[in-house]
C-alpha cells in the first residue's frame, strides 16, 4: 500500500482510538450524548487542529475533509450502545489513548516535516499533535490532562516516536513499514509503562507528587 493510503488510514485510526477516550470519559462523568461528541471532537481531532494551525494551513484538515467526523460519530455511537465500554481499572480508556498517542506522533511529524519544518520543530509538532487533543480532552472535563500525570510516562513515548519518525524522514528511509512500525513501538512503550507504573523525574528534586517535601 502507498505511504501516502497508509498516512490516512493511521490518521483515521488515530482519531478513532482518541473520540473514543473521549466518549469513554463523557461516559464516566455521566453527560449527555452532546457532550460526549463534543469531547470525543476534542479528543479525535484537536491534536490536528492544532498541528494545522501551527502550519498556517487556511483550513485544518479535520474541516477540510469530512470524512474525518466519521471515526468520531462511530466511537460516540459504539460507546452509547456499551459495544466500547470502560472497565474499572480505565485500562480501556488508557489503552485507546495510547492508540491515539502512538499514531498522532508519527503522523504529525511526517506532516510538520513535509510541510518544511527543520527535524526539531517537525518532532516538537509531532509531539504537540500527539497530546493536544488528549490535553483538550481532559481540560473541558475538568480533569488533570495526562501529560502532568507523572505515573505512565505520557509525553516520553510521544517524544521518543516523534525523533524515530523524524530520523527516519531525515536518512530517507521513511516508508509504510517504518511508520506502522514505530507507532506500534510507541503504543508498547506506553502500555508497559503504564503496566509497570514507570515515572519520570518530578519538577523539584526531593519532592513528592502533589508538591509535598520528600
């Protein structure tokens, strides 16, 4: 399959994993179903909406193409009809952002570095990208935004897929498998580190989570 086919179908995968962490979340906090499409749009297309708006693109890519709405629609819908459901652990909404996570990071690179960007601004996009909607998500639903959870180390897997995505691009050796094969490495790092409770250093060495001295 092109690369180009292979972009969009990760692209739309993507924002189906995110518009369903987003439904799942709605779900949680017990809103209406209007609620939940409008967190799940933040969720499945706010990280490229931001990436778009950074490149000064005159219309982002979620408003241009339709189609993009219909991975929301689906995940609101299989969310309503309990076809997706959260269990009480969250694995299953942290296990469909990780998705997300995985793919937006790739994608946003190959777009911000296609667009021009030099390999560190097109890694620091593909970052973005990968935790904007996550973040939006989290904010509208008055939630603390996974990217300052020190436990699961959000925003390291994001980080170090968009370097392999940018490295890639840089020694032309970019192509699909490169691709699925990194977001798949990504989506397995955050996984094991949720699973193992990896960390990353606090803010102020000697200091506890919440602000507490050690």
């Amino acid at each position: 399959m092109p690369l180009a086919e292979v972009l969009l179908v990760l692209e739309l995968i993507g924002t189906f994993a995110f518009a369903v962490s987003g439904a799942l979340l709605a779900a949680k906090k017990g809103v209406d179903i209007v609620g939940s499409l409008l967190l799940a749009s933040l969720a499945g297309l706010g990280g490229g909406v931001i990436r778009d708006l950074v490149l000064s693109d005159a219309v982002p890519t979620a408003f241009a193409h339709p189609y993009y709405l219909i991975p929301v629609v689906v995940a609101v819908t299989a969310v309503y009809v309990r076809a997706i459901r959260e269990d009480r652990l969250r694995r299953t909404l942290l296990v469909f952002d990780a998705v997300g996570l995985s793919v937006f990071c790739v994608m946003g690179t190959s777009i911000a570095h296609a667009a021009g960007l030099n390999p560190v601004a097109a890694a620091l996009l593909g970052l973005t990208t990968a935790v904007g909607g996550g973040t939006l998500r989290d904010v509208v639903a008055n939630e603390v935004p996974e990217i300052f959870n020190p436990k699961g180390v959000y925003a390291v897997p994001a980080m170090v897929g968009s370097a392999a995505a940018v490295i890639a691009l840089e020694l032309g050796v970019f192509n699909s498998f490169a691709a699925v094969g990194v977001a798949a490495a990504v989506f397995l790092f955050r996984l094991v580190a949720l699973r193992r409770g990896w960390t990353v250093p606090l803010a102020a060495h000697g200091t506890l989570p919440g602000g507490r001295s050690d």
